[in-house]
C-alpha cells in the first residue's frame, strides 16, 4: 500500500485527490507543518527539501521500495502506476495535459503562494508585494479562463491530471478561512468560464473525499506566532 506524507494544503490536496480518483490504496501520514514534523528525520528520509507531498510505494519500479517527492511529479506516476489513467492517450492532448501541469507548478503554486505570505502570512503588511502578487494572481487566473472558454478542461476533452493539480489552488484562492480573511479572495464573477469549470470539478466525489484527507488535523484559526516561527522562521534553517 502506498503511504502519502501531506497536510491538507493545495499541494497535499493534489495528491489526495488523485489516489481518490485513481482508487489506488494508500495510508496517509500526517506531516503538521505547523508543528515542525516536515524537519523529522523520517520525513527527511523521503524528501531532502522538507516539504510536502512525499510517497513510498512499497512495490515502485523493478517491484523495489521507491520514495518520490513534488507534486508533479507524483501526479504523473501515479497516472502511470494506474495505467495511463488521467493522462490523455493522445499524444497531441498529453502534451497538453504536461503544458497546464507544468503551468501549474510553474506559475500558479509560486505566485498564489506568495500572495498566500505576504497577504495573510507575514508579520508585516508590505503593499507592494501583496498588490504585486494579487494582481499575479488575477493575471494567471485569466489565463486559466481564456482556455477554459475554448475547451471544457485544461488539456482539452478529458478532465486529466491537469485539472487535479490546479483546482486546489483555486480552492485555497476561493473558500472562506479565518487565516485568509486579512489576504482576501479571488473573485471567481470575474473569471466565468473557470467559475463553471470551478463547479465541475468541486462535485465529482473523488475531489470531494480528497480535500477531506487530514483535514480534521488541521486548526484552520489564523496563523499563530509560533507557526510563523516554523514556517518561515530559522527552523528551516537549521536543517542538515
């Protein structure tokens, strides 16, 4: 069986969400970032960058244990250790799938995530950065609804590994949290073809049962002072 080393964050969501569409057994291991568990040396183990997601497939290639970390990359093995399932067959459109996974993590984690910091994370209000990375975001928001008015999933027909990687971000961007009050919300009135492809992909099961993963472990209160100490402070510094 699979074990999945995450917290329910965009990027452990990603994963989550796969092994429920893909139906693939797995154990899910908690790493609370707030507590500093992704600096244990077990996790550490897994992945040398002390961040989640991570895996073990106990049964990898050439049947031998194999740990794998970032989330693209486990997205696609995954897809491959399930068949090729949510990856499209065509070659043209998996292409496209890789182009909108690779945007994803390209474009859409690092700056979403960096207006997650400086509008709800950090100690200070710095104005720049946050119009800087809100505006990013809106930016690359319009970009996903130029595509979704054209076709009715990232990589074209088929709802693929694409769509996972990339609703949990705007999930974070859209859902009402006490940490993310002071940050504010993405507006998805402005943006109507991802609005409905928003839907679409909020009501299919699997989504459903894998944003739900680990998630009554999490205390969704505004960030403490300790966890900003964990999470952005020297701790990560200290790691050998």
């Amino acid at each position: 069986m699979l074990e999945v080393w995450s917290w329910p964050t965009p990027n452990g969501h990603k994963v989550h969400i796969a092994l429920e569409e893909l139906g693939l057994e797995y154990t899910a291991i908690p790493v609370d970032i707030g507590a500093g568990d992704q600096f244990k040396p077990e996790f550490l183990k897994i992945t040398p960058n002390h961040r989640i997601p991570a895996i073990r497939d106990p049964d990898g290639p050439g049947g031998k244990p194999f740990t794998l970390f970032e989330s693209g990359a486990i997205l696609i093995y995954l897809s491959e250790k399930a068949g090729g399932r949510l990856m499209p067959k065509d070659p043209a459109a998996r292409y496209k799938c890789l182009e909108w996974i690779m945007f994803q993590m390209g474009g859409i984690g690092p700056m979403f995530g960096q207006w997650n910091h400086f509008g709800a994370y950090a100690p200070e209000q710095i104005p720049y950065a946050i119009e800087r990375y809100a505006n990013e975001t809106r930016r690359l928001t319009r970009v996903l609804n130029n595509r979704l008015s054209e076709t009715p999933w990232l990589a074209g027909d088929e709802y693929s590994m694409a769509d996972v990687i990339t609703f949990p971000w705007l999930r974070t961007a859209t859902t009402p949290s006490p940490r993310f009050d002071r940050r504010g919300y993405l507006d998805l009135g402005e943006f109507p073809a991802v609005k409905r492809w928003y839907d679409a992909v909020a009501a299919r099961p699997a989504v459903q049962r894998g944003v739900k993963v680990l998630a009554e472990g999490r205390d969704q209160n505004a960030i403490t002072a300790a966890e900003r100490e964990v999470y952005f402070g020297k701790t990560q510094f200290q790691v050998r």
